[in-house]
C-alpha cells in the first residue's frame, strides 16, 4: 500500500512540478530543473514510479 502511494506522489511531481518536488522534500536544486522544464527530474520520478 505504501509503495503505491509513493508512486502516486511521484507522479504528481510529474504532472504539477517543482512546487510538489519542494513539498515532498526532493530539494530546491530537483525542483527548480522541474521548473525550468529539465528532463532528469521527470526521468527520475519516472523511475521510481515504475519501480
């Protein structure tokens, strides 16, 4: 059940961005490649997703 919800959360840092990144922590640095429309974080969070 954790592991889905973890998923969830990090599809939502997917869809809605750097503000989701910051609230879950991910740091200012992730957050900011977010929103400036870099491709790591969403590879990132894409992994950890299908993880």
């Amino acid at each position: 059940m954790s592991s889905a919800i973890a998923a969830l959360a990090h599809l939502g840092c997917i869809i809605f961005g750097g503000d989701w990144y910051r609230f879950l922590g991910a740091g200012e640095q992730m957050a900011s490649l977010a929103d400036n429309g870099d491709w790591y974080p969403s590879m990132v969070s894409s992994v950890i997703v299908l993880c």
